[in-house]
C-alpha cells in the first residue's frame, strides 16, 4: 500500500499512483507499485518528484533505465501534474541515470557506448516473454475447468479461452506485441503470429510453462531481495505540499 503523509490533493495524489502502477518490471511483467520499487513520492506546487529503489545495487542498468524512463512518461501524461523528476536511488549507475533522465537523453545518450542494444528492442523481447507466460496461465486455467486436454489443444482459440483475469492478460499481452485478440484467432502462435505446428502444440505448453515458473521465481527472489535491503523502510510514501483552492 502507498501511504500518504500529508495533502489534500487526493485526486491527483490518485492519478500519480495509478500513472506508476501502469509501469513494469520488463522482466518480471508487474507494476513497480505492486513490486515495492517505489521509495516515495513528493507532490508540490512545482509539480512531482518520484524516488525509484531497486532489489540490489547491481540490477541490470537497462533494466533500470527502462523503468525510470517508463515513469517519467507515464507521469508526464497525468494533467496538471506539472514538472516531472524521476530519481533512482541506491544503484551503481544512479548519478548517470538520473542525469540522463533530466537531461531527457534517452538511453544511448546517457550509456553512449556502453549501451549494447535499443531499449525498443530490450521491451519487445520482454514483451514476448510476458505473452508466453500469460498465455501458459490461460490455457491451464481452461485444462483445469474443463474436460479438455492437451491432444484437443491444437486447434484453440481465444473465443473458447474461459473468462477471467488470465485470459484478459493474455489478450493485453497479445495486443502489446501486435498479435490478434479475435475470438477466432489462435491460441497456439510463436512471437510473429505463426501458427504452432498441432504436433509441437505440447512442446509449446512446456516451454510456456517453463517461462511462467522463471518469472514467478523472479519475482519472489526480487521481494525477498527488496525486503532485506529496506527492512527498516516503508515504501511508497506520499508528501504532498500542493494546496487545492
């Protein structure tokens, strides 16, 4: 929970919050805000200040820089909020970092030669990998309330996917890295839309299944990770000094 200290701006105080939940870890698929990355939040006249912190000083700088740079724009598109500052704290590569996003250089321009691939690119793979894992989740969900197996699974598609929060993550997913969300497109496509081959369709579900438990180990590690480093520290703190009229 992001506890607020003081203000009365709850309006905006609740579209900063919601602006940061729209930000995700590219590896573990979910919202900083759930993660516990959020240090605190200053809102004031001027406009919002948000502290960044992270699992360990050593979190891959790309993976660092993504995230700040995904807060800043999604802060940036809240109305009203006024001057964005971004800051990550406690990483080797912080003062570089939070130069870069001041100085609103992109990810190149701040690493310069130590940046090995494009951020676009670091996204989409992270993306892929997101949409393999939501699509293992939804196809289990309908093994196990219905009589389906996994011989019947070539074939499948979004329409006969039960309802439910899988199946509308998987369809966000799918939307993110420009497959269909048809109800008669297939489940069973590689990264471009390929269909599976109906005898690699099992092959397929392992290796989902595989990505899905990488992930969720992931994610546990990092808070546990973030729980030790900050024990002593309550995140997501709001300060907010702006006055309503």
């Amino acid at each position: 929970m992001i506890a607020v200290v003081q203000g009365s701006t709850q309006a905006l105080q609740s579209e900063v919050v919601a602006a940061l939940a729209t930000v995700v870890d590219p590896e573990l698929d979910q919202p900083i805000t759930d993660l516990g990355f959020v240090r605190s939040i200053r809102i004031d006249p001027a406009g919002v200040t948000v502290h960044l912190r992270l699992p360990t000083s050593f979190c891959a700088p790309n993976f660092a820089y993504l995230m700040a740079s995904d807060a800043v724009d999604a802060l940036r598109r809240v109305p009203g909020v006024g001057v964005v500052s971004v800051l990550l704290d406690d990483h080797h590569d912080s003062d570089k970092i939070n130069a870069g996003l001041a100085a609103d250089a992109g990810y190149v321009g701040t690493f310069g030669s130590e940046a090995e691939q494009d951020l676009d690119e670091l996204r989409r793979i992270f993306q892929r990998k997101a949409h393999t894992a939501a699509m293992e989740r939804s196809v289990m969900a309908l093994l196990r309330s219905t009589g389906t197996t996994v011989e019947q699974l070539p074939g499948l598609t979004l329409g006969q996917l039960p309802g439910g929060p899988h199946t509308e993550a998987l369809l966000r997913r799918r939307a993110a890295i420009g497959l269909g969300i048809r109800p008669d497109d297939l489940v069973f496509v590689d990264d471009d839309g390929v269909p599976v081959p109906p005898e690699a369709v099992p092959a397929r579900l392992r290796f989902a299944k595989a990505v899905r438990i990488s992930v969720e180990g992931n994610a546990h590690f990092c808070r546990g990770l973030l729980a030790t480093r900050y024990d002593n520290e309550p995140g997501g703190l709001i300060t907010d000094t702006r006055r309503t009229t």
